[in-house]
C-alpha cells in the first residue's frame, strides 16, 4: 500500500522457543498453578497498557455468565490499580485475577492450562502471546489486529473477531469455550519456527542483498 515492489518484501515473522513452548498435559498443569480442574480458564498476557485493550476483556466478561469461569492477566503495568478498580467495580474479583509478570517457563505452564487466549489489544505487530498459545495447543480468540490473521490461518487453530466490542469479543468466546478443540492439531498446525531458523531466515535475506551490490 506503500507503493513497494512486492519482490522487494521478505516477511520474517517471530519465532519460538520450542523447548519452553510445546504441547502439555493441561491436567498436569493446573494442578502445578493450583487451578481447579473444573473451571472454564482464559488468559490474556501482556503489558498492563491501554493500548493491550483489557478493558475491553473486562467488560466482555461482565456480559459472559462468569459460572465456573475465570480469567487471568499476566502481566505488569502501570494500569495495574486502574484495571483493578475496573474488575472490583464490576463486582468480577472472583473472576478475574491480575496474576503478575510471568516468566517464559511460567507462561508455558499458564498457555497449557488455559482453555483459551484471549488478546484485545488495538494495536500489534506478530504478537508472540498468540505464537506462543499456539505452540502450546491452546486456540486463541482475537481481534483482528496487526498480523494475528497470518498467525491464525487455520479455523482449528482459533478465532479472528472482525468487530472491535466487548460484545463480540464475549460472543466469540462463549464460543471458542464451548467448542470442542484437538490441542494437538492446535500445535501442529500453528507452530511457529524457531528462533534458529528466523535467524538463518534472515542471514538468507542479507545474503542475498549483500551479493546484489558487489
């Protein structure tokens, strides 16, 4: 849309580390986060910014029958106490739980547990959250921001929400949580190459470029 030259462009998207992010018994791993086995679980993870749009998640809960369900938002900002005040306005503290800064291991443990990942965010490049949820065989509800449809190729793999609402957003995730999902299929389909192969993908590009001005 800029008027470059289509052969001019290489995508590189980001990659994963595979050996933190892989397929895990969810059983397994909310029983290691103490998270009861029976509840519906959505995550969001991210900064605690505006521009990460919680809250849009938060109202979008508040219109969800929150029976048996809970979200948790990893992560760390200077939202922090507004978000705070937002969910205990809403009565959705027992709901909703602003869990902290997780460290990668500690998100690969949380993506396994979840039942969803859920990212409102109005503004995203190729969002590693998504790359990641994937990698772990977790489907993904989003809005359709920045490259999160390259990311989400796949109707197996989650759901690209095309309206930026509250309502929509509790829509699509009452039905991702009521759908069936193959989390193998999920890692299969939706993982994303390592950060090894971004690495030679991009020394190819530079190569490439280096030899054109010799």
């Amino acid at each position: 849309s800029l008027g470059i030259a289509e052969q001019k462009i290489s995508v590189v998207r980001n990659g994963v580390d595979k050996s933190v992010f892989h397929l895990r018994d969810k059983t397994e791993s909310r029983r290691k986060l103490g998270i009861e086995q029976e509840l519906k679980v959505i995550l969001a993870a991210g900064s605690l910014v505006k521009e990460k749009g919680f809250d849009r998640l938060i109202d979008a809960m508040s219109l969800l029958d929150s029976r048996g369900l809970k979200l948790y938002i990893a992560g760390e900002g200077p939202e922090r106490e507004r978000l705070q005040g937002k969910i205990d306005g809403l009565g959705l503290s027992k709901k909703i739980v602003l869990a902290g800064v997780k460290t990668q291991a500690e998100l690969a443990e949380w993506y396994s547990a979840a039942d969803l990942l859920c990212l409102a965010s109005h503004r995203e490049g190729c969002p590693n959250v998504v790359i990641e949820s994937l990698s772990c065989g977790t489907p993904v509800v989003s809005v359709d921001v920045g490259g999160v449809r390259e990311l989400i190729s796949e109707p197996n793999c989650g759901h690209i929400i095309d309206e930026y609402s509250a309502a929509a957003l509790a829509e699509a995730i009452f039905c991702a949580l009521d759908r069936k999902w193959n989390r193998a299929g999920i890692a299969s389909t939706g993982a994303a190459a390592t950060w090894d192969d971004v690495a030679a993908d991009l020394i190819g590009i530079y190569k490439r470029l280096s030899f054109k001005h010799l």
